[in-house]
C-alpha cells in the first residue's frame, strides 16, 4: 500500500484526510491511503518514518 499524508502541528484545521480519501474513492485507487501525521517536533520524524516500515 502507497502511503501519504501531512505532517504538523496542529493538524484539526485541515481537511487533506477528508479530500483524498475521497479522491482515492472517486477515481477508484485502492492501493492508497492518506493520514495526518500531528508532529508537535520535528525531531519526532524518524520515529514516524520507522513506525510505518513495520
């Protein structure tokens, strides 16, 4: 599965989530998903980055 998304903080003003979830349905993409990814610190990346490896 293809993995994308937004990363930042705060993340409650953003509709990306909504929008290409819907796209991805609409346009019949199955093999995607998009998340929202609240990072508070930069720092915080490659513990994100190596959860989604597993």
């Amino acid at each position: 599965m293809r993995r994308f998304g937004l990363i930042g903080y705060p993340l409650g003003h953003s509709f990306s989530k909504k929008y290409f979830t819907e796209k991805f349905e609409k346009e019949k993409i199955e093999d995607c998903e998009y998340d929202l990814y609240p990072l508070e610190d930069i720092e915080e990346l490659p513990d994100l980055i190596k959860s989604e490896k597993e």
